[in-house]
C-alpha cells in the first residue's frame, strides 16, 4: 500500500467540531436515543415558501438556471447585494465590490486568503467562531486570540492596541458573534475603529447574524467612517435570516483589490455559486422574509426561558445574549465534579457526559477559545428547548 503524504497546509488544520459533534449528535438520535441536540447553528424554521418557488420556477424555465454565470455571482444579484447594503447598512458598493459565494464561510475564507501570507498575523477576538483560526492557519497565518471574557466579550480598544504588532494583517470582527450571542454596540466598534486609524490594517467584518438582534441594533462595521470602510470586507449571506443554510450563499463587499484578488482565487476553487442558489437569493434579498420579525420573536422567548432555565441549574451562570441564536453558559463551577463514575475534569469532558448521560448535544467552549463555558442553540423547537433545560438542570442536580 502506498502511503501518501498529506500537504503540510492542511495537516496545520483540524475538522470542524461544531460539525463534529453535530454529526455524533445526530448519529446517536438514527440509533434510537432521545437526543435532544443543541450543536448546530441552523434556524429550525423552513426557508420562505416565495423564495422555493422562485427557484422551482427557475428549474422548470431552464436557460440561465443551468449555465455557469461571472464567477462573482449574476449581474443582478451583484447589484441586489449591493442594494441590500445600501437599504439595510447604508453602505455604498459599486457591483464590482461585490462577490457571491458558496456561504458566507466561503467568502470569510476568499477574503482571509486574499489578504493573509506566511507570517502574518489576524487578531481573533475569543470567544470566536471555529473557522477563523483554521483558516488563518491554513492560509499560513499565525491567528492572535485576545481573550474579551472578562470585558463583557468585547474587544476593548486597550486589549486590540495590545495584540497589534507590525506583522498584524487582519482584525476579525463578528456581532453578532457565534458563540457568545454578544453584539458590540457603535460605540464598542468605534474605539476599534479608532485604534486601527493610521495603520494598513484590514478588518474582516462577519456579519452574518444581523438579522438577529434582540437588544440594541446592528452596526455595520464599515458604515463607521469612510475610514472604516476603506479597510473593512463586509461578509453577510442567507443563511441565517432567510433561514436558507442549504442553500449556500454568502456574499462579501469592500475595496476593490481585495475584492478582485478574492474573485481570483474563487476562479480557480469553485467558480460561480450554484445558479438556481444564486436566483432563489435574488427573490429573497428583494426584501427580508415576512417571517422574521416572527422568527426574532420566537428566538427571543426562546432565549430567554433558556437564559432562566440554565441559571436555575445549581452554578452555571448564564448571561443574557443581545443576538444571534446561542447561548454561553459559564460552567467552570461543574469542573473538578463527579457525574456517578466520570470525572468532569473540563468542558470537552462535561458535553460528552450531557450528551451520553442526559441525552443534551452542546459544544465545549474550549472549542472557541472559551475554556469552561458551554455552547447551546436555541434555533430548536421550544418542547426541545424545555426538554434539554429539564435535563441539563437534572444534570446538575446530580454532580457530585
Ligand atoms: C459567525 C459565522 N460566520 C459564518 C458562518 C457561515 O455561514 P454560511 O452558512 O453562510 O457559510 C457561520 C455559520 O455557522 C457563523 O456562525
């Protein structure tokens, strides 16, 4: 057998875990188990039934829906993107500033290989979402995690001036943010926008949860000053608002070379998003969906029994949220405890022991950069969600 090598590029990065743990979840409920899993960050509700027609409408005309397009996406959907951040963030991007493609991961990870060479540094604000510091890697980067736990997880302008050093390319910046649920306020994005004034420093701006703001509202990074702008990639897609995570389509605007190298290099991996995904995101970015103020009601009632359910667990602490569909229980309290024989030594140990003895899928923190915290969605059904509180409280009852 021959045995081959794999490059060293990607043996720098490991598999998703949220997917991972999705996955044995999922596995564990096909063999009969009860499991009630709250891994993935994936709305339960249905994409709207306007937007599925628009592309079976599209299938049955073919032409266009079965043809490659621009490798950045169809000129009308470049331009309803670019309307779409006008309408919603009043940002102005010429089409050519835009490019489509397959999920906002695909656009975080086009805009990350595109500024990022061996060497060079990206400030990763923890708790983060688990594909930017792989990607960074892969990408040859070193990712610089600055811990926000203790100011409230905000990057505060004091701890970015701290972590910047001449090698630092990119600051990430996500709020919503997965998985804290935080969002950073005008004022909290204005002082990092402040402190990169004068420096080459990009900023990648995810702002895939917008839609899902509970408290406050959502401030584009970009839209803070055209100084901000000038450095910043906006990324935003479907997924989430238009609950349409099958679908796969992500977008991303900001200046024009970077958009270009960005178009480059998806010319040569993927091409052009999947045709009927990129029609069907033209019907759904013409306005935001009828359901989702329903929707953000039904995330926020969910939120909060959660938030109030897991604070009633005897010591895990539970902030509440301003966004997003996740909460990030603090649980350091359950550590160095005895669930019958196991020892809950850290977070990684405790899921596994929620997940087998009390049928709960939850992801450790230690996956985000977060030791002794938790991960739940709350994109679930709200028996699920009451279900899951009643054990994780049973749970806690239990430790010894
Ligand atoms: C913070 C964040 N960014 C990006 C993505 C990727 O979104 P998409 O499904 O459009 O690739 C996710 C998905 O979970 C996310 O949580």
């Amino acid at each position: 057998m021959t045995s081959l090598r794999l490059s060293r590029r990607v043996q720098r990065i490991q598999p998703s875990a949220t997917l991972a743990l999705t996955a044995r979840a999922k596995a564990l409920k096909a063999q009969g188990q009860d499991v009630v899993a709250l891994t993935a960050g994936e709305p339960d509700f249905e994409t709207p039934l306007h937007v599925r027609e628009s592309a079976v409408a599209e299938l049955k005309k073919g032409g266009v829906v079965g043809r490659y397009t621009p490798v950045a996406g169809l000129p009308d959907l470049l331009k309803a993107v670019a309307n779409k951040f006008q309408r919603d963030n009043g940002l102005t991007y010429k089409p050519e500033q835009v490019l489509v493609s397959c999920g906002a991961k695909h656009s975080i990870f086009n805009a990350i290989g595109a500024l990022v060479d061996d060497g060079d540094e990206v400030i990763v604000p923890a708790p983060y979402w688990v594909s930017y510091p792989e990607m960074i890697r892969f990408f040859g980067g070193t990712p610089v995690i600055v811990d926000t736990a203790a100011t409230g997880f905000v990057l505060t302008a004091d701890a970015l001036r701290k972590a910047i050093t001449p090698r630092t390319r990119v600051v990430i910046v996500n709020s919503p943010c997965n998985p804290t649920g935080a969002v950073w306020s005008g004022k909290d994005q204005q002082a990092i926008a402040d402190v990169l004034k004068g420096t080459d420093i990009a900023v990648i701006s995810d702002e895939i949860y917008e839609k899902l703001v509970y408290e406050g509202s959502h401030v584009a990074f970009a839209a803070l000053s055209p100084d901000a702008c000038s450095r910043t990639i906006t990324v935003n897609g479907v997924a989430k608002a238009y609950a349409m995570t099958g679908w796969r389509i992500g977008y991303a605007a900001g200046p024009q070379a970077v958009l270009a190298a960005m178009n480059a290099l998806q010319s040569h991996s993927t091409s052009n998003p999947t045709t009927v995904a990129q029609l069907a995101t033209l019907t759904a970015l013409a306005k935001d969906p009828e359901e989702l103020p329903l929707w953000r009601k039904q995330y926020q009632t969910r939120r909060d029994n959660l938030v109030k359910a897991l604070n009633a667990a005897p010591g895990l602490k539970c902030a509440t949220p301003g966004g997003a569909f996740y909460v990030f229980p603090d649980c350091r309290a359950w550590l160095g405890k005895r669930h019958g024989d196991l020892l809950l030594k850290d977070d990684a140990t405790l899921c596994e022991a929620l997940l087998t003895k009390a049928l709960v899928g939850g992801v450790p923190g230690s996956e985000f950069g977060a030791p002794g915290f938790l991960r739940f969605s709350y994109a679930a059904s709200d028996a699920e969600l009451a279900k899951a509180a009643e054990r994780i409280q049973r749970f806690g009852r239990e430790l010894q």
